[in-house]
C-alpha cells in the first residue's frame, strides 16, 4: 500500500502541473524509512522480542519456499530482525496455503476443489462471487453509483492522489487471494476491500443537498434496502446472503465454511435438539428419518472427498436451523428392480 502510495506521489509530481499534493523526494524517502521501522518496532514489540535476530539455519521450515530460502548458502547465517514465531507463522501459513493440511476443501457454486479432489487450486473467481453474493444489494448499487461520480468529477491528478489510490489498494487486496491462494474458506479474507467501497460509495452522495428528491429518494432507498436485508437475517450476521439466494435453504450451493457455517449457531442447535429429539445429527452413514447437518457437510468441505451421503444423493432440505445446519427428511430407502431381498 505505502509502495502504491509513494508511486502515486511520484507520477504526480512528474506529470502534473499543479502543486497541491506534490511531495518532495526527500519527505517520501523519510516517510519510507520510517516505516520500515515502525513496522519492525512493533511487530517485535507485539512479540515480545521473542528470539529476535534468528539465523535462518536455526529454522525447521515446513513450507517448499521458506525450505530453499534457507538453503541459499549466503543468506543462512543472515540474523533475521524479526520475532521467531513471527517468521515460522509465515512459513505454517505458506505450508497449509500450499498443502490444504488444516482446513477443509474450497467450495464454490457447487463445485469443490481439495488435496484429496481432481482439483487443488483456488477459485480465480472466488471473491467476486462472495461480493456479489454476501455483499447486499444496496450497497452494490451505492458502490457503483459512487464510482460513477468520481470518474465524472475527478481530473486525472486528483483522482491519482485520491480514489485511485483507494481503488488500486482495494484491486491488490482483492486480485492477489483470487489468484494465489488455496485457502478460500470465507469473504472475511478481503474485509479490507469492502471497506474501502464503502468509503468509495460516498461518492454517491456529494452535493447530497442539490439532488432531486427522486434520486435522495433512491439513495435513500438503497440503505434501508441494505439494512432490511441484514436485519432479516439477525441474530445469525455470518450466514447473511443477499436476494440473489432467492433460497435460503440451498446457501451451501454456493458457498460455505466461514460464508455460512462457522459454528456460530450452537446454542440454536441445542435448543432445537433438545425439542425434537427424534432428529439425527449428521448420521456417518444413510439412515432414514429426520436428519440435521451442517452446511460444510453438505457443500463438500467435510469429508476430504466431499462423499457425505447426502450430499451424494442430492436430497433437498426442507428447513434450516440457526441458518447454518440443515433439515432434511430422509425416506427408507427402496430395493431396486431384480435385486434379492
């Protein structure tokens, strides 16, 4: 971000002729190199200092990358000016991207991806269809009309040293997890970005004063749309999807894990159990009955081979519970044609 920040700087004062947002070289020089410092100062102050100026020939490594790093002969005896957990968190978040070790399969639009699947890699369409999906609608609609307005109003140098620099963080944000990662368990990866398009969606209501009532109406509008849609779905925040689910029951389908199953609905789960006891959690095998699962189970992020039974046979549930488990009633199952009793 400082990187994108300082070229901003840099292109201004070279192609534009006005003054105002022209910093000299030698204040972004400062400005780098106090950054790097504080980002060292706290980092190790938040880890306590914890075997700071490590060698990396002191590291057992998991991950491929941090492995050949380590093994460049000039840089082995480097001391590395940074906490030791700090550096091996890198590495365990490189090994499990990379291995899928710790956390379940990739599931989008009903279809998984895993270690243990044909596929492995990340959705390069992931995000977009978890903004598009758990983003509400209302605010979609002020992001584009606030976008709408800075490309009408902004000249070039402005926009450089303003929303562009905004929109090119939130593109990093948002581009790099898309295309690098193996690990597209939730939305809550790119939560930098949609706070930015909040910012960028304010843009929609400059001059807020000199609008017709009809379009203060339509802004308006959209942020109580936006807020029904939410509210509807209080006191269960995560499992929100906007109107583009026309239903609810059939959210695994396209998406799941931290979109929509993040054991935030225990208690409900409890309640509902204790009331019916009759139900079946989430049965290893076929069984017929009324049977409550999970939405990871469902979607195919559990098991590793995404072959829950239910999942395998297509059933439809037919009433959610606490929005992230799933109620199905599950009829006997009928001997097919010519086979023996």
């Amino acid at each position: 971000t400082l990187a994108m920040a300082l070229l901003a700087a840099a292109l201004y004062a070279r192609y534009s002729r006005e003054k105002r947002y022209r910093v000299p070289g030698r204040q972004m020089a400062i400005v780098l190199v106090l950054t790097v410092v504080c980002f060292f100062a706290f980092i190790n102050a938040g880890f306590l200092f914890d075997r700071t100026f490590t060698n990396l020939a002191q590291y057992q490594f998991r991950s491929h990358k941090f492995y050949r790093l380590q093994q460049v002969p000039g840089l082995r005896a480097v001391p590395i000016p940074l906490p030791r957990a700090f550096i091996q968190g890198l590495d365990g978040m490189n090994y499990h991207n990379r291995t899928g070790a710790d956390f379940g399969n990739m599931a989008l639009l009903n279809e998984v991806r895993g270690p243990e699947l044909p596929r492995s890699d990340g959705f390069k369409s992931y995000y977009l269809v978890a903004y598009a999906l758990k983003e509400p609608l209302g605010m979609q609609i002020l992001l584009v009309l606030g976008l709408v307005w800075v490309f009408r109003n902004r000249h070039p140098a402005d926009l450089l040293a303003g929303e562009g620099l905004l929109l090119a963080c939130a593109s990093v944000f948002f581009v790099v997890p898309s295309l690098f990662s193996n690990s597209q368990v939730g939305i809550r990866h790119i939560l930098p970005v949609l706070v930015i398009f909040a910012i960028l969606s304010g843009g929609a209501f400059q001059a807020w004063t000199e609008f017709s009532t009809r379009r203060k109406l339509l802004l308006a509008g959209c942020v109580l749309y936006a807020a029904v849609s939410v509210g509807s779905y209080f006191p269960d925040m995560i499992p929100y999807f906007n109107e583009i689910v026309t239903d609810r029951k059939l959210a695994y389908r396209y998406l799941a894990d931290s979109n929509l199953d993040w054991k935030q609905d225990t208690w409900e789960v409890e309640r509902f159990l204790k009331s019916n006891p009759d139900v079946i959690v989430e049965p290893g095998q076929r069984v017929a009955g009324r049977i409550l699962v999970r939405g990871d189970f469902l979607a195919g992020v559990w098991p590793r081979k995404a072959d829950y039974w239910l999942r395998v046979e297509g059933i439809q549930p037919v009433a959610q519970v606490g929005y992230g488990h799933f109620l199905f009633v599950v009829p006997p199952q009928t001997q097919e044609k010519g086979a023996k009793p």
